[in-house]
C-alpha cells in the first residue's frame, strides 16, 4: 500500500492555455513540450487502514488549505477507481524552486497520480494514467510519457492525454532556464485559463496553435532548432498576449525576463542559435544545441536579475523507483 514514484517537470513549446471543458481540463488546443531530467518531483504515497482525513507534506511542511484540496481531490479519483475509501499520506519533494512558472504542478501531479496508482495495486496504461494526471494539472498529462510529448486535445476525458513523439536521446537540446525570481505567481495557470477567452486575441492563438505544434513536432523530428525555435517563439508570445489582455489582465514577465528575452534576440542577431519561451511566470527557458550551452550559461549569468541559471537535458517518463521518502 506504499509507493514512490519521480516525474519531471516539462517545458510546453506550444502552450496549453484555455479550457474546452474546466472541470475536466480538455484544452482548447494541443500542445508540445519536452521533459526536463533535472527538474523533478518524488512523491510518496502511503494508504493507511480506514478512512479518515489525508497527511499531505510538500518540501518538508504540512501543504497549505489550497494544495491539501487539491491533492485530496486528486486522490479520491485514484481512490474511486480502485473503488477504496483508504486514507492516504502524500510526502512530496520538488527539487526546483515551485509555483513559479517552472511547472512544478505537472511534474507534481504526474509523480502523485503514479505513485498513488501504483499504492492502490493499479496498473494502468501509460494513455490512462497521462489523462488522470491531466485532471489534477493538465500540463502534468505531458510530464506522465518520455522525451518530446504532444498532448492532442481529445474529445473526451479518456482521448485526451499526452502521447510521446521522440524518446529523450532523440536529441540532446539543452534548456537553460534564467531563474528571475522564486517567489510563487500571483495568478494562478488555473485562473489564467478560466481568463483566456476574456481576450480578444484568445481565439486568433488557438486558432494557430495546431500549426504551430505541427511545426514543432517536424523540427524535433528533423532536429531543426531554427523551426522549433521560432515557432516556439511565436507562441509563447501569443499566450502572453492573451494574458495581458485578459479581463483582468495578467502579466507574468518581470524586468528580469525582458533582459533575458532582449539578450536572446541580441546574441541571435550574433549568430548564437538561442530561443527563449516563458511559461505562467517570469522564468526564462533557453533552448540551444548541447555544444553552445556552456557559453550561453555564462552570458545568462551575467544578465540583471538573473539569480541562477539551471540546464536541463530532454527527460524520461514518470517512473517507480524503489526509495521510498517516509
Ligand atoms: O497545467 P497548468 O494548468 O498549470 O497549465 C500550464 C500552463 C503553461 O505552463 C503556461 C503552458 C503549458 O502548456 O505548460
């Protein structure tokens, strides 16, 4: 009734933003992303005898009222198909700063939804547990297959899950990501999906999106970083727009990730193949080949308010492992 399962965090290179269906979070379009092997989250799941109220522990204290629910939420759906009321107590560790644009909520709900799947003796398929890990966070139905990951919106709650196009070794991009700030967003990706239709510009990027995720899916299958890059590029704008012209607007982006985004361009133009992408906060992901990695990292370190720099390689898919956190 115990296992421990690790998942890593994902970097969506056309983004998730907007729901078809909120409860069920079926996105208004697919999207693209690949994993991160140094961004990860081990989650323990233990089930006691009876019922009775869940323990949850994140980064070593009691979770707060917000994320208690919606871990339990979580669970009694991993609870119901297993058709058990059993208590359970959740020890989760995040290696990465959480709640800033780092999605740490995908690596997180893919380590629960596996672990607590594995604990209750369940033994789904990659499809299933990929779309129950999309309930509790839907990025997290991207961080459940390996490597480079398309989430196809689906009709339904059982066809719309992350499948993987490329294994991590297809390719060995690196992601360089400008650490700007640690402190949590003030506006949750929740919200900012429930505000999305709010703007004006909503439909004209969903509208786009599914070229922009074949493009990509081409260039990870072609190798061509100039093709991923500048698609990934255009999104990412796109969802900021929509953000920022949402009623109420949203802006995610700090002086620190504009230096980010500016030097970009700037060391580009200079012939350095560098592309950036921004998720729900202010944190700067920068995609470039494994051979010019160490020289970007230095230039990144330099930039105003860049407070570290982190490089992560494509990872795997949530797996099992045998230590357990408690
Ligand atoms: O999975 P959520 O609800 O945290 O939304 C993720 C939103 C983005 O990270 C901005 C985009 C994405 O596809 O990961």
């Amino acid at each position: 009734m115990k296992a421990t399962a690790v998942a890593n965090a994902n970097i969506a290179f056309v983004k998730y933003w907007g729901d078809a269906d909120l409860a069920l979070h079926l996105p208004v379009n697919p999207s693209i992303s690949m994993n991160l092997d140094s961004l990860s989250t081990v989650t323990t799941v233990a089930f006691l005898d009876g019922p009775g109220a869940d323990r949850v522990i994140v980064d070593g204290a009691p979770a707060n009222p917000a994320t208690h629910r919606r871990v339990t939420a979580h669970l009694d759906r991993v609870r119901a198909l297993a058709g058990t009321k059993v208590r359970a107590r959740v020890v989760s560790r995040s290696d990465f700063p959480t709640g800033a644009g780092l999605a740490s909520s995908a690596s997180a709900f893919a380590a629960l939804t596996l672990a607590a799947a594995a604990a209750l003796g369940l033994e789904l398929p990659e499809g299933t547990l990929s779309a129950l890990a999309r309930l509790g966070s839907g990025s997290a139905c991207r961080s459940i297959p390996p490597g480079f990951v398309e989430w196809v919106t689906g009709e339904s709650h059982g066809a719309s899950c992350g499948r993987s196009i490329a294994p991590p070794e297809h390719w060995p991009l690196r992601d360089c990501i400008a650490i700007v700030s640690a402190t949590h967003k003030t506006v949750g990706s929740r919200e900012g999906h429930a505000r999305a239709p709010s703007s004006p510009l909503h439909r004209a990027r969903v509208e786009g999106a599914a070229g922009r995720v074949a493009a990509c899916r081409g260039a990870i299958l072609a190798r061509d970083l100039a093709t991923l890059g500048s698609a990934m590029e255009a999104d990412t704008v796109m969802m900021h727009a929509v953000a920022r012209t949402s009623r109420p607007p949203i802006c995610y982006w700090t002086p620190g990730s504009l230096h980010v985004i500016r030097a970009i361009l700037a060391w580009r133009a200079a012939g350095v193949p560098v592309y950036y992408t921004v998720d729900a906060g202010p944190n700067v992901h920068c995609l470039c080949d494994e051979a010019d990695a160490a020289s970007v990292v230095q230039r990144m370190e330099k930039l105003p308010g860049v407070q570290q720099v982190r490089v992560a390689r494509p990872g795997g898919g949530a797996r099992l492992v045998p230590e357990h956190l408690a």
